[in-house]
C-alpha cells in the first residue's frame, strides 16, 4: 500500500496562471492563451474545455481581473457521487424492525445463583441470545435485553440497506474487504447550464430584431414586436428551451451508470493491512475515454456509422473531457484525496492481471450470446447480444488485437 504523508491539493492549473502575480494586469485578447500556456501544468485541452478561445473572439483588449473572472465561473470542476454507503437510522426505523423481527418477545426468569446465595436474572428469547449472561436485578436484565434488540434491528437495517444499496458491481472485488464498507465512487462533470438570462444580446436591424443566446439566435420581426423590450419577452423562453436541449446533448451518458457526465468512476474496500487502515482499490476505470479511444481508432469507420460521425462526437467528448490520456493522474488524486477525507491511512490497489480476467468475465457475462463469422482479409466479424440487441459489434483480426470498450482483446481471451 501507499501511505499517506500530505493532502493533495486539487486545483486549476489554468486558472491558477491567470491568477499569478506574473500574469499581465492588461494584455491584448489575441495574447492571452499564449501568456497563459506559460505557465507550468496549463493544458490546451483545459483551454478547450472552458470555451476560452469562444469568449476571446472579437475582443480587443482585456484586463486580468476580467480573464480570472471567466475562468473561475467557467472552469472544469468535478462533483463527487458516493455509493453503497449505510446512513444513520432513525429510532422509528429502528422500533419499526424490533416489532417486525420479534425482537421484543423475551422472557426473563429469576434463578438461584449456583455459586452464592444470590439470586440472577437471565434473559430467554428465540431471536437473540444472551442467556449465557447473568444479571443482578430485572432491570438490568431488561436494559440488557433492549439494548441488544437494537442492536440486532441496526444490524438487520444495515444488511438490508447494503442490499439495496445503488452499487452496481460489488461482485466484482476480491475477497478481504471489511464487510458493508465496499464503496463506489462516481466523478462527473456538473451539467453544463444554459447561458444565463443575463447574457441574452439584441441587435435592431431595420425591420427585425435578433435576439442571440449563446449559440442559438431568432429573429423576431418588428410587425410583431415593438420595442428591444418587446423582443426580448416574445423570444427569451424560445431560445433558452433551444440552448437547454443543445446543453443536454451534448451531454456524455456512460453505460455503466445512470448520472450523466461521468468522466470515471472509483471501486473499492476497506482492509486492514500491516495495522494500517487502507482504501483498497478494485478498479478506476474511465468510461468515456475508453468511448473517445474507440472513436480515435483507426477502424472507427467500421465500428460507427461513418468516419464522419466518429470524428464529430470525439471531438464534443474532447470539449466535454478534457484530460484525455491523462486522465488516470486526476483519477489517482481524487481517489488519494477520497482515502484522507475518511481517515484512512493510505491506498491500495488490484494487480493488471486481476483487472484483466475480471473484465474478460464481466464482459461474458453482459451478453447472452457471443456470434462470429468469417471475414476477408483474416479476420472475424465477432457480436455480444443482450435481450436480442447489440451489446458489441467489432472487426477482430485472427492474429493480432482490437479494442472493445476501450480495451485491447483478441479473439481467443475474448471468447475463450
């Protein structure tokens, strides 16, 4: 395991730039992704992402406080969607399952000590069992009875709650963790809002007036309104309703997981290791870089619709996620700074090989059925189906490797 010396400090190198003492008090627009890529760590798929670029076009000159402002309201965050994990539960809930199990339904009998003159209260129930326990009045013999009532009920809550817990792939860890602590940590983009009310222009033009919105424009003629003012109320809830159905797609959902956004997600235990209290990690795993890797590859015209299509929904991902093939560095911090939040002492992981063979099981285990055929050229048309549909549909060749969900496979690790 890898223990733990410092809190890591999750930051945008991007913004960070523009905030330092270096970075010019005023600079002409057309200079400002140079200055910035300067500085150590600024990545142009950042820049990308928070629309930079977009928002310097027509600009002559802009002060730092200006550019500052842009990319704290514009830069990439990541919201945190934890799994499988238990809550409290209140005294009615508790009461509730004490009624259902019976556990209110104990006898408790006075005996004669057989070892002093003293009389003993033991307590007798099907559901529990505390009759090797001796008590020196009734009333202790009821305490004890009802504290372990409770205990049995929260224990009870507790299983029932993992069970129903949203984890999806709790299966899917190796033996070890301590039991109820298997956790599931989703990271996603925070949804994209639509230009605020605020931002809408009008432009007069002789017989109209062009209401803009972000990308999104509609022209409202002035034998219809009267006035900019007019324009405005006739076409703001238009054009917002446009702008929130392109927000929405242009919107990333995985297949693995119902919240949308998700740029990667984190599975693991906790286990106890030299004395250490460690987030054991199962597995991290990017689905939408593996969709990007699938998209970028050379035989996306074949997998996709067209190369055409490909090409134009790998480069809103891009957009979308901008870390690309480095994603697994902001994954690793994310699940280090998770470990410090909740008290453990450090991190560890899975080897390549176990990550390997769960997921070449997994995979045969989310289809129903697995068709190949022969092809020109040595290769098989290979296909995963699920309920009749399509779970994959790929080109392998007969000697060498494809990609299938962002993973390498040949055709023998892959039917077996």
């Amino acid at each position: 395991p890898v223990l733990f010396s410092r809190v890591p400090e999750m930051y945008s190198a991007l913004t960070r730039a523009a905030e330092a003492p270096k970075f010019p008090a005023k600079l002409p627009a057309k200079s400002v992704i140079n200055q910035l890529k300067k500085a150590p760590g600024v990545k142009q798929a950042e820049i990308d992402a928070v629309g930079l670029a977009e928002w310097l076009e027509g600009k002559d000159r802009v002060t730092k406080a200006e550019v500052v402002d842009f990319l704290r309201m514009n830069e990439v965050r990541i919201e945190e969607v934890e799994k499988g994990k238990t809550e409290d539960f209140s005294e009615e809930q508790i009461n509730e399952i004490i009624e259902y199990l019976d556990l209110d339904k104990y006898t408790i009998e006075e005996k004669q000590d057989s070892f002093s003159p003293d009389m003993i209260y033991r307590v007798y129930s099907d559901n529990f069992s505390l009759e090797s326990e001796d008590f020196k009045s009734e009333s202790d013999a009821v305490e004890a009875a009802q504290a372990e009532a409770k205990k049995q009920a929260v224990l009870y809550l507790k299983r029932k709650n993992i069970e129903r817990s949203n984890t999806k792939f709790a299966e899917y860890v190796l033996p070890g963790g301590e039991p109820g602590s298997y956790r599931e940590l989703v990271l996603r983009m925070p949804d994209k809002q639509p230009v605020p009310v605020g931002k809408i222009n009008i432009e007069e033009k002789e017989t109209s007036y062009i209401v803009t919105l972000g990308q999104h424009k509609i022209e409202v003629g002035k034998n219809i309104v009267g006035s900019k003012q007019a324009a405005r109320e006739y076409a703001e809830p238009l054009i917002i309703e446009k702008e929130i159905e392109a927000v929405k797609k242009r919107s990333y959902k995985s297949a693995h997981w119902d919240e949308p956004n998700v740029i990667a997600h984190i599975r693991g235990d906790t286990r106890t290791i030299d004395g250490k209290r460690i987030f054991h990690i199962a597995e991290f795993q990017s689905d939408i870089y593996s969709r990007m890797v699938e998209l970028g590859s050379e035989k996306a015209g074949e997998i996709f619709p067209s190369a055409e299509v490909a090409a134009k929904e790998l480069a809103n991902l891009k957009k979308l996620f901008p870390w690309g093939e480095n994603w697994h560095e902001l994954v690793a911090k994310k699940a280090i700074e998770y470990a410090i939040k909740n008290d453990f002492d450090g991190i560890s992981w899975d080897t390549a090989k176990t990550q390997v063979d769960r997921w070449e099981s997994a995979l045969r285990k989310s289809v129903d059925r697995i068709n190949w055929s022969k092809a020109p050229d040595n290769q098989v048309w290979i296909s995963g189906e699920k309920n009749k549909e399509f779970v994959f549909k790929n080109m392998i060749p007969l000697q060498g490797k494809t990609i299938i969900e962002g993973h390498e496979v040949t055709l023998d690790n892959l039917i077996g």
